[in-house]
C-alpha cells in the first residue's frame, strides 16, 4: 500500500477518517476497500485507485503446519521471501526481508548468492507483514495475531538503514500496527556504522549480531562484510550499545559440519563470549550448496563448552528446512 498517496487522499477527509482507516489497515487487517461499511463511496473509489490494498503472494507451508513461507511479488516483477513460524505458545514470529537479494555474499547463504537487486521500501516491508496477518486471520480466526517479527530475512538491513527503520516505527506505532519495541529484532551480520546509528535510536528495538565465527581469518571467509567490520571493533560498538540501552545482545552463530564447529572453536569462541549481556544462539545450519549442518552430537558438545567456559548459551529449534525456509535457505528459487 502507498502510504504517500493515502496521506494525500486523508488530506482532503475529516480527521477521524485516518483513524478508521488506519484502523481498518493495521488492525482488523482488511483486504479490499469494500469491506470498511464506515467511509462514503466516493472515498472508496478513490482509494481502490490511488492506494491498492492487494498483495501478490504465494504460500508454500512446511509437513508439519508450522512454517510458512510466502513469496510475494511487487509492481517492477520483484520478488522476496517471507516466512511465518508458528509456535505452541501462541507465538507467531515473522522472519521479513528487507532487500531484494544481498550484496553481502555470505558463503553459506542461499540469498547472498542471488547478489543484489536493489532495497525494499518501507511500504514493501510492511506489506510482508499485512500479508501474514490477513492469512492468519482468514485461516485462523480474530485471536491469532503476529507476535514477533525479526529482521532475518533476504537482506542486510542496515544496508537499508532509513526505510527498515522507518518501517519499525510502523510496526511500532500505536496509530499503525502497534507491535511492542521488544517484540521487533533486528539481525545484522555487523555493520558497524549501522549499529552505532541503531545505538542511537530512542525506541528498544531488539539487536543481533550474524557472528558464525570467531576469529577474523575464518569470518572473512564466511562473511566478506568482516574485512570492514573486524570482530574487535564489532563488539566494541555493541559494547557501547549495551553501556547506553543496558539491553542484551543476541550471537548467532550457525553451525556447519567441519567448517566452525570443533572444540578448539568453542573455546575460542567462548573467549569473546563472556560477558553478562551475551547471549549465544547457536542455530543448526541449514544445507545449502557446499556446507552441510553440523551433527546432534557436535551441536551438543559445542554447547558444553560454552556452558562450561560461563556462556549464556542456547539452541535454536530449526524451522521450516522442508521448504527452503531456514536460515541462509531463502532464494526466490521462482
């Protein structure tokens, strides 16, 4: 939905037609203009031609009916994936993009090797979430809402700095969606001028750093953004983000057979690692292209270690692997 054209509409409106507007969009989650019964027609016409509410998108769900992926379609033939994971707990987390492929090259992420189209508008962000939230309406009912989105879809997004900013506050604002700062994570793979601008964002936005090694030589053959953003310097701006929010920070570090995954770097790892507001999550890998997941076995002694050296340390239940909607899967294989 263009928000600049229905500002321009609203302009001409009484005041209280952008709060049932505005309501209608972001909170009963409606798809077409006919269904508001409270706006003259006049309005209505001119709002199905200057401000579509449709979304092109196709689903594709997981065996076991938690994960949902959804590749959506925008006006210039671009195409993003967006997955929804649905969890016991009343839990919906929605895992958004926020560039059409990346130019960050990860060597184990499928996206990276797509290489870059160009970003997504903060319109385009948002629409990843009215999406999932009209499908979870339709398919089941008024209660079930998204509870958590995160940042860690296709994408850098400090790459992308203003416009995903600029979508949080969307997403946080109560006027639009309404969504708790700390049900909002943004995952970064450590772009250091990106985190000290977020360092200085009033609202408590969740922060992640992408880590996956732990040491620069190894990094910057996984992760060529390491080369600018060397691991001494990452974590001294983190450290300043955590001296200023007083908010903990969320490692992920994915797990790949034979690549990151031995004793020696655990240890290493746990080096970096303790500190009272670290928080490790190590993830299980999932395979694309050259790099396979590390075995239950060495994901559980990998653990150990970090327990042992004093990390916070969890694992990551896996998500969505059947349809390419894991981490480091998400393509646009179409």
């Amino acid at each position: 939905m263009n928000l600049e054209n229905l500002e321009k509409i609203l302009k001409k409106e009484p005041s209280y037609r952008q709060k049932q507007i505005q309501q209608a969009v972001f909170k009963q989650f409606i798809s077409e203009w006919d269904e508001m019964t409270n706006i003259p027609n006049n309005l209505k016409e001119e709002l199905k031609k200057d401000c579509l509410l449709e979304i092109e998108g196709e689903i594709f769900p997981s065996a076991d009916g938690k994960t949902f992926k959804a590749l959506l379609s925008f006006s210039d033939g671009a195409k993003i994936e967006t997955v929804l994971m649905r969890n016991k707990d009343n839990r919906n987390s929605l895992c958004v993009s926020s560039q059409v492929g990346c130019a960050g090259g990860c060597a184990f992420c499928a996206t990276g090797k797509m290489g870059f189209n160009r970003n997504l508008t903060s319109e385009e962000i948002i629409s990843q979430f009215l999406f999932f939230a009209r499908y979870l309406k339709k398919n089941f009912g008024d209660q079930e809402k998204i509870t958590n989105v995160i940042f860690m879809g296709m994408g850098e997004p400090f790459l992308n700095y203003d416009q995903v900013m600029t979508a949080v506050q969307i997403l946080n604002k109560e006027e639009f969606i309404g969504l708790g700062a700390r049900n909002i994570s943004i995952s970064t793979v450590g772009i250091i001028v990106g985190i000290k601008k977020f360092t200085e964002e009033k609202e408590q936005i969740n922060l992640a750093i992408s880590l996956h090694a732990p040491n620069d030589e190894l990094r910057s053959k996984l992760i060529p953004t390491n080369k600018e953003n060397k691991i001494k310097e990452l974590l001294g701006v983190v450290d300043e983000y955590i001296v200023k929010k007083s908010r903990k920070v969320m490692f992920e570090y994915l797990l790949i057979e034979n690549v990151n995954d031995s004793a020696r770097h655990a240890k290493e790892l746990a080096g970096l690692m303790k500190k009272p507001l670290y928080m490790v999550n190590l993830i299980k890998y999932n395979t694309t292209g050259d790099f396979r997941a590390s075995s239950e076995n060495r994901v559980n002694k990998f653990k150990k270690i970090l327990k042992k050296e004093g990390v916070n340390v969890t694992v990551r239940k896996s998500f969505g692997s059947d349809i390419n909607a894991g981490c480091g899967q998400l393509a646009n294989k179409n």
